[in-house]
C-alpha cells in the first residue's frame, strides 16, 4: 500500500489486470468516511465530503431531476460505474443514468449508461476531476459533466463529448445561473453553493 496524504492508493494486486484491480476493489475493507476509485491503476481512497456538500448535492438533484430524460434517475449514492477502455472506476457525487441499468445486482455499471456526472472538487480529489475524470467522461461520451470547484467556488459545465475529453464549456462563479445543456436544457442557480 502507498499513502499518500489523505488519499492512499493500492497499486493492482495482479499485474496489469484491470478486472483485478475491480476485484481488490470490491473486496476492499473502505473505513467509514472514504470512498475508493480507481484511476490511473490505482485504487485511490479518498476521504468523504465535508457536510454542506450534501446540501449542494441536493440542490443539484432537485433543480435537475424536474429535466431529465424519460426514464432517467439522478442520485447521490456512491455507485461505482466502470470505465473498462480506460481502466478506471468512478464513484461520481452525482449521477444521472436510464433507470434499468441501476437494475442489476452487480457491484459495477456501465459508465456509458450516464447521462449526466456532477462532481464537488475537494482539496484531494480536485486534479482528477478536473483533468482525469474529463477526458474518461468525455470519451465514453457522457452528454453532460458538471464541475462544482469547491474551492474556488465556480461551477463549469462541459458538453459535445469526444475523444479529447469535451469541446464546449462554460464557467461561472457561484451564486450565478448556468445553463445546462441538452438532454436536460435547463438553468441551474448555484446560489447557495458557497461554504458555510
């Protein structure tokens, strides 16, 4: 095991196997208030959210679920989706996918059933989501990533996914409206996305 502040790492317990590093990953002890993933063939384990995290999930959720597509969820659980091409594993703050592929007793599910991925920047986590997590969403052509950048209080919505990650952007502090484009084609109000 590698540590490495707040956010150990376990390099894969069988060599060069991704469907390894799931295993480990599964039967992996996590304390409570952390999260594993894997990234860059790694199993990295990063502390929970602070709490007023939760707050600005949930007024993500409930200004977006009025707009999701037909037969679609947005939730809050930690689900692990898999990302088998890029031999990653998220665990994204929020997710919004078609009903039916939450319908399975498997730990994993397909990453290219997202529709929608938000996740909230923390001090650990920040430089996987915003580079890693960009370029392995927009290839598995996720329509919509929302960065919520805690730390510099700013949220930026990426869409028109490709193999670079996705072409169009936009950034705009909190406390302003940001456009959400399709599927959903919505405003989201970050006011009272800023800390405590």
């Amino acid at each position: 095991m590698t540590v490495m502040a707040e956010r150990p790492t376990i390099n894969g317990t069988e060599p060069d196997s991704f469907e390894g590093l799931l295993r480990t990953l599964d039967e992996l002890d996590v304390p409570d208030g952390y999260q594993a993933e894997i990234i860059r063939g790694n199993i990295v384990v990063s502390p929970w959210s602070k709490g007023y995290y939760t707050r600005v999930m949930r007024l993500v959720c409930q200004q977006l679920e009025p707009h999701l597509p037909e037969g679609h969820v947005i939730e809050r659980a930690p689900n692990p989706y898999v990302f088998p091409g890029d031999e990653r594993a998220y665990g994204p703050d929020i997710h919004a996918a078609h009903a039916k592929a939450l319908e399975t007793a498997d730990n994993h599910i397909d990453g290219e059933a997202l529709c929608f991925v938000a996740e909230l920047t923390s001090s650990t986590t920040r430089d996987d989501d915003l580079t890693d997590k960009v370029e392995v969403y927009g290839r598995a052509g996720i329509p919509v990533y929302l960065i919520l950048d805690m730390q510099e209080e700013q949220a930026t919505v990426l869409w028109t996914p490709s193999a670079k990650g996705y072409e169009s952007r936009d950034t705009r502090p909190f406390g302003e409206k940001l456009s959400i484009p399709a599927p959903f084609g919505c405003v989201l109000d970050t006011t009272g996305f800023r800390a405590p």
